[in-house]
C-alpha cells in the first residue's frame, strides 16, 4: 500500500506536501496585518524545499529473463530496486508494480518510462512496450519488428494520472506485448528491462492548484530588507511573491499530453516530406500550450522534456522506411530538429502496424512552438492510428528547469 509523503524540520516537526502556498495579509485601515509565523514558513519553505529535493522516484530493473507468451500483455516482473524513495515497490509481492506515495491531492501526474528488450531476430511480427495501470488500462509505446541477427528492444514514455488515495492505491506496471508464434523471452544481458516512474506536478484541477508566473530570480537579502505580504517599494520583499508563487509554481509546473484520439489523418509518402500529427484532444494542459491542431506552443520559459509517440497503420506491402522528429519553431527565428526511431516495417501479412518514438530536453522561450512530424516512403498515404487517448499519437512535454 502507498504510504503518505512527509517532511520533518529539525524541531520534528511534520511539514505538509503539495501546499497552496500561504497567502500573506499585509496591515491596512481596518486590517491588523499578519505575523510572521514559523508553522507557514514550515509548511512552504521547508516542505518545498523538502518535496522538491526528494520527489517520489522508481528506478527498477530486471536480472532474470522473463517469458512473454503470445498475444497476451504480460507484466514485466521481478524488478529490482535501484531507487525507491517512497517504498511504492515490494521485493517480495507484485514484484513489477509501482504505487505512487499518498499526498494531499492524490490525483497527480507521473512520468513513466520503460524499456524491454526482446530476445528475438523475427522480422515477421509485432513486438510492443507498454505501461499497464491497475492490470488493466494499457498505454502503448515503441513498436516494431525485429532484424536478422540482432535482439530488438522496445520503449515506452508517458504521462500517466495516478490516484494514490488509499480507497484507490493505483499502480503502474512494464508490460511486453507480442504476436510471434510462441514464447518470446527478454534479455538481461547487456541490456535489461526497466521501468523508471517519476512525479512531476499535482492535479492541476485540484483547488489547490494554481498557474503563476515563471518565478523570478531569487531575492538577495540586506539587513534593511523588511517581510511584507504584497507591498513593494523600497526594502519591501513580498512573500506572496517570493515563497507562495515559488510554492505553486513548482508544485504545478507547466506540463501537457496531447492526442490524435479518433483521428482520420493520414500521412502522404516521399522522403523528406515531413507531417505533423494533427491532435484531438488532450490529457493535461495546465498552462494552455494546446488549442487545436498541430502545434504546443509554449507560455512560460525554461528547460523542458518532450516525448512523442507515433503510430501508423501498415498497408500488406510493406516497403520503405519510417521517422520521426520533434520540431522546434524557435520564436526569435529560426527552428531545431530532434529525431527519433527510425525503422523499416515488418513484413509478412500481420496488422499490428509501426510505433516510433522521439524524445529531448528542449530549451524554449515564451511562444516557441513543438510538432510531432512523421516521414515514410511506402509509396502510398500511411493511415494515424487513433484507437483511444491511451494508443494514438501523442506528445509530451515537462517543465524541467529555468
């Protein structure tokens, strides 16, 4: 079971996680003004600085090769621990689930990433990495055929809401998924299988949640300096500014999914000819990057990881090659490419269609734009698959830093 987050200061004393962020009352006719007290400073500065230093982490891996039967999502299992700060893993029971630390908004949002190398050469079959929640919802990730000689490995990365509340205990899993004719086993061998699971940002449709401004630069002290709520002027620092929308802000930094959910696109062959996913709809999106369309454009500056998954359909002559790219519309001028998984289709008659994957750390200011471009040359218009919000395309994207 989750167990809940805490903190304690030195005097002992358990600060709470995920706060608001205090909001500071300044004196004014009729209005006595507040102090300043320890128990806010506690809940904002020691739990912030405690949260955010030490966020719910997994890190797993697996050191014995599993079976993976055919045609069956199957949970990766016997991970080991290389980190778990919250003890959301269990070496003895369930061994391939994490369960997110219980905290005050429950609801919030994970990065997940696995991986899951095959041992197989089949050209001829599909072969999937995926993230399974609760033994049940499945998020798909990278998919392809194998090659000739060489074991082929499978990815996944998302943004997945868990509810860690103790009526729900969510839990997230690696899962294989495979159509060859019999057994396929992983390797663990040079490369192992993993799954890594991160927090990144509260509900952002809790109460609690707020969209402040990007922080500033941190205030540098004098000894003139004097606390106030919202005042400025000369020696005035404004804690509603300086610790409360700090607080917000990293509690519910800009994060967003985007999908092609019930998507009719399709995507016109020749080499070069780069196309954009055109989206549906969206998971999260806390700052409004995403409107409609195509393109994520961002509203408050800093470092960010983007990740994008692109399934095609595959016609019954499969020729050619696919790619995929992360572009970057840099609003000063100009733009950036990152590429991702380029691969050639499977062949023989089975359906289960090409998965690619592109991810990067990104550095964008306000106003900068992403797409998810996808180029083939199968000689004729490659079909989005857009099965539900969980197995589409789909984009990604997580403010990491300033």
């Amino acid at each position: 079971m989750a167990t809940e987050a805490s903190f304690f200061l030195p005097d002992t004393q358990a600060a709470q996680t995920l706060s608001p962020g205090h909001t500071w009352v300044d004196s004014a006719p009729g209005v006595r003004g507040e102090e300043l007290r320890a128990r806010w400073l506690q809940q904002d500065a020691g739990a912030l600085a405690g949260w955010i230093r030490q966020r719910p982490l997994f890190h797993g891996i697996q050191t014995l090769s599993q079976s993976i039967p055919p045609s069956t999502w199957t949970a990766v299992t016997g991970l080991s621990e290389l980190i778990d700060n919250y003890a959301g893993h269990s070496d003895a029971t369930n061994t391939g689930r994490y369960s997110p630390p219980y905290t005050l908004q429950n609801h919030d949002w994970y990065l997940a990433k696995g991986l899951v190398p095959f041992n197989t050469s089949s050209t001829s079959d599909g072969h999937i990495a995926g993230l399974r929640v609760n033994g049940s919802t499945i998020y798909e990730g990278v998919k392809l055929p194998s090659g000739a000689g060489h074991v082929l490995t499978t990815s996944i990365v998302d943004l997945i809401q868990l509810d860690s509340s103790p009526a729900s205990s969510d839990y997230i899993e690696l899962a294989a998924w495979h159509n060859e004719a019999g057994a396929v086993s992983t390797v663990v061998s040079g490369k192992t299988p993993s799954l890594q699971v991160r927090w990144v940002c509260m509900d952002p449709t809790s109460s609690d949640a707020f969209t402040p401004a990007l922080p500033g630069v941190p205030h540098v002290w004098t000894d003139t300096d004097i606390w106030t709520g919202s005042a400025t002027g000369a020696n005035k620092v404004p804690l509603n500014t300086e610790l409360r929308d700090v607080v917000r802000f990293l509690h519910n930094p800009p994060i967003f999914r985007v999908h092609a959910s019930g998507t009719s696109q399709t995507i016109p062959s020749g080499a070069g000819t780069w196309t954009a996913f055109t989206y549906t709809g969206e998971s999260v999106d806390n700052y409004g990057m995403w409107s409609s369309g195509a393109t994520v454009t961002c509203q408050r500056a800093g470092l960010y990881y983007v990740a994008g998954l692109g399934p095609v359909s595959e016609a019954l002559s499969k020729v050619g090659y696919r790619a995929i790219r992360i572009h970057h519309g840099i609003a000063a001028g100009g733009s950036a490419d990152y590429y991702g998984i380029s691969a050639v289709p499977m062949t023989g008659s089975k359906q289960t269609g090409t998965t690619l994957l592109a991810d990067a750390t990104i550095r964008m200011a306000v106003n900068d734009t992403l797409q998810l471009q996808f180029d083939h040359t199968q000689g004729a218009a490659l079909s989005v698959i857009g099965t539900s919000a969980t197995n589409t395309a789909r984009m990604i994207g997580v403010w990491m830093a300033r």
